[in-house]
C-alpha cells in the first residue's frame, strides 16, 4: 500500500514538473532573433532569385537567381522546422530594409538590374553570414546553432559566386557594405598591398645598410 501511495505522489510531481521543464527547454532571445532574421532573409533571396531569373541580363545572374530560389528554400524549410520545434513565430514577410530592396529590383532592368542585383546581394549575404556566425558564438539551442552551422558553407558558397559575377561584370564588390567606402573595388588590393610591402622591405634594408656603415666608421 505504502509503495503505491509512493509511485502515487511521485507521478503526481511529475506531471507538475513538466511545465517548469518545458519553460526551461524555451529558445533564448538570441535564438529566436536568429530564426526569424534568417527566416526573413530566406523569403528575400528566394523573392529577389526569382527576379534575376526574369529581368537578368547575363546568363551568370539568371542562374545565380535560380541556385538562390532552390538553396535558400531548403534552408528555409529547415529553418521552419527548428522554429516549429522551439514554438518560435516567424514573419511572414521580409523586413522593411529588404522589401525596399526588392522595390529596387522591380524598378531596374538590363545591365543596371544586374549590377545592382549583384552588389547588394554580396551585402545580404554577408548580413545572413553575420546573423549565422552570433547564433554559433551566441545561441544556446542546440537545434538553432546546428541549423546556423549547416547554412554557413551554403551562404558562404553564394558570396563566392557573387564575388565571380562581380569580377565578371566589372561591378564594385563593396557597395553599401558599411566599409564607408573603403575598398570599392577589390581589384586594387592586390596591387596596394604588394607596394606597401615593398616600402617596408625598402625601410628596413636602409636601416641595416645604416648601421653597418655606422658600425665600420666606429
């Protein structure tokens, strides 16, 4: 009798548990943020493939339209599924930045749509990269940084693809990307950096050749 008044109270407590349990089990802050922006961001590229696909010039921008519809809607169907299994509401919509963007894209056409489409899709993966990378440091839901870490070499690939139209297309690589405008065009680095270093080489030989004449007269 004891025994079953004992597993009585003790199945009691537990049902009283559970929602303390499934309180603790609720996605953070940092989450929750992630999932919907990348749930946004998501809508737009796939929004935004789908009009490189009809107004695109080049070839190049047509089928980048086009792996951006198919790659950003499985990322988008994993991203449901994490936010359904966390109980986290997701937008329906892209924000307001990203909806101004596509109002852009409506507005232009021929080699304009596809310098503009290009540049500012650089900058709108590097966003969803960033959004990534602070659920990886910053997320404590196993299910939401795990999702983060299998969309990070798919969005990183895209960059890389866009970065080749860019070259391609002869368009800025850094277009409002927050630099303030520094390196507007990445085919100058290489140059810069290369006479940068040969001034330090030069520094540092007249610095030794000055001591060794030092150095004898002594």
């Amino acid at each position: 009798m004891l025994i079953k008044r004992v597993a009585a109270v003790l199945s009691v407590t537990g049902l009283l548990l559970l929602p303390a349990t499934a309180a603790q089990a609720a996605p953070s802050d940092q989450d929750a943020a992630y999932l919907r922006a990348a749930h946004q961001s998501n809508l737009a590229e796939i929004a935004g493939g789908r009009l490189a696909q009809q107004k695109g010039a080049s070839e190049d921008v047509k089928d980048l339209g086009a792996r951006f519809v198919a790659d950003h809607t499985k990322l988008d169907a994993a991203v449901k599924q994490t936010a359904s299994q966390l109980d986290v509401d997701l937008p329906d919509a892209p924000n307001e930045k990203q909806q101004a963007l596509a109002a852009r894209y409506q507005q232009a056409s021929g080699d304009d749509f596809d310098a503009l489409f290009v540049s500012t899709q650089m900058d709108a993966h590097m966003a969803a990269m960033a959004n990534g990378q602070r659920e990886i440091a910053r997320g404590s839901d196993a299910a939401a940084k795990k999702n983060a870490r299998a969309a990070a070499p798919v969005i990183a690939s895209h960059h890389e693809l866009l970065d080749n139209a860019a070259r391609d297309l002869g368009v800025p690589t850094s277009i409002g990307s927050g630099t303030g405008g520094q390196a507007a065009d990445r085919t100058f680095t290489t140059p810069v950096v290369a006479l940068l270093s040969f001034g330090v080489l030069l520094t540092v030989a007249a610095v030794v050749l000055l001591r060794r004449r030092r150095t004898v007269q002594a």
